[in-house]
C-alpha cells in the first residue's frame, strides 16, 4: 500500500495529506492524475459522500483510497448548508464559488442573534483498501464556532471569514496556517486517523 489515489483535486489537501502520510513511506496522489473524474455525491451525509468518493477513485485505479467529506453545519439552518457547503448558492440558484456562499448563508442568518448563531465544521475521512473494502477506516473531526455577521481576515478558504472561534478570539480566516491545521475538523480528522492506519498497516 505504499501508493494511494486521493479522491479529491484540491492542492491543500494533497500537500496535507502527502505530509502526514510521508513517515509512512506511503505517496498520495491526486485522482486526477489517473484521468479519474469526481464522484457524484448522491449521499445524504458526509459518511455517505466519503465512502462514494472513496470507492469510485479505488475502483477507478486499482489502488488504495482516501477521501474526505467536510463543510460548516449551522444550528439555526438546521443542519445547512452541510454536505452542501460547497455549491450552498449555486443550488439555490445563486452563483458558485465561496464568495458568493457566505454572502448567501449571511443572507439566510440575518436577523438570527449572536446566541443562536452557532456553527461547527465537520469532517469524515474515509480509506478503502480496494473498491469494495467491507470495512472502511473512518475517522473524523469536529471544530465548534459560530457564524459572524460579516467578514473578518483574509486567510483560509471556504467559510473560514466568518467563521468565529470563541477560545481563539479570531475567526478561522485569521488564525496562522500552522495552527489551524491542528486545531482544524480535517486536523482533527487526521489525528485521529493516524494511529488506526498505524495498526492497520501493522497487521
């Protein structure tokens, strides 16, 4: 198993996941390297969503798999946007892109107080063997904030501009990348992903 296919295109998440996998001699590449195109995510939940991925990129290349699931559940959108964080306005027919996401999940919470206005990120890694792995490796990361009113900090992606951590004091755009990554839902994950790979891999 010292290659595996990432069922994702995304650069940050290769060079994370590559970093934390290099210890292990095990190399990650990108499912679109293989000519592997995205899964189509018809789960109703990011374990669902994870595991498609997963399977589709091992069936694709005959190798080992990883995939995540991941976006910002909000409290008083019951649950939204959820597996949907990534195209949350789009498929309200809006435009795509995270600009255009937060502006419309701002759109939905105006009005809600602060109190009620809580929000965590979640994600759920899954690794299949093979295509048809009985028992996926499942691990996952929560990381607990609320939505703000407006943006503040330019760093990270997705959600993180009005993203607020209380304990930090800051939103997830203006937290230094190093510790993001470690206090993060993928960090998270990945932590706790690590020592079942690490049994896994010694049997």
């Amino acid at each position: 198993m010292s290659q595996w296919v990432l069922a994702s295109g995304n650069a940050g998440k290769l060079a994370e996941f590559s970093r934390l996998l290099e210890p292990l001699s095990i190399t990650v590449r990108p499912q679109g390297e293989f000519g592997v195109s995205d899964a189509d995510e018809t789960g109703l939940s990011f374990i669902e969503n994870a595991i498609l991925k997963a399977r589709h990129a091992a069936a694709a290349t005959g190798l080992p798999a990883l995939a995540d699931d991941s976006g910002v559940v909000v409290d008083a959108l019951n649950g939204e946007p959820g597996i949907y964080s990534a195209r949350f306005s789009a498929r309200a027919g809006g435009e795509s892109g995270d600009s255009a996401n937060i502006d419309y999940l701002l759109e939905r919470l105006a009005g809600v107080p602060e109190p009620d206005r809580g929000a965590h990120y979640y994600c759920l890694l899954a690794f299949v063997r093979h295509a048809t792995d009985p028992t996926p490796l499942i691990a996952e990361g929560r990381w607990d904030g609320r939505i703000l009113t407006e943006r503040v900090g330019t760093g990270g992606f997705g959600y993180d501009p009005v993203f607020y951590l209380p304990d930090q004091n800051c939103t997830a755009a203006q937290l230094e990348s190093t510790l993001k990554n470690r206090l993060s839902h993928r960090g998270q994950a990945m932590a706790a992903f690590m020592p079942r790979l690490q049994a896994l891999l010694a049997q």
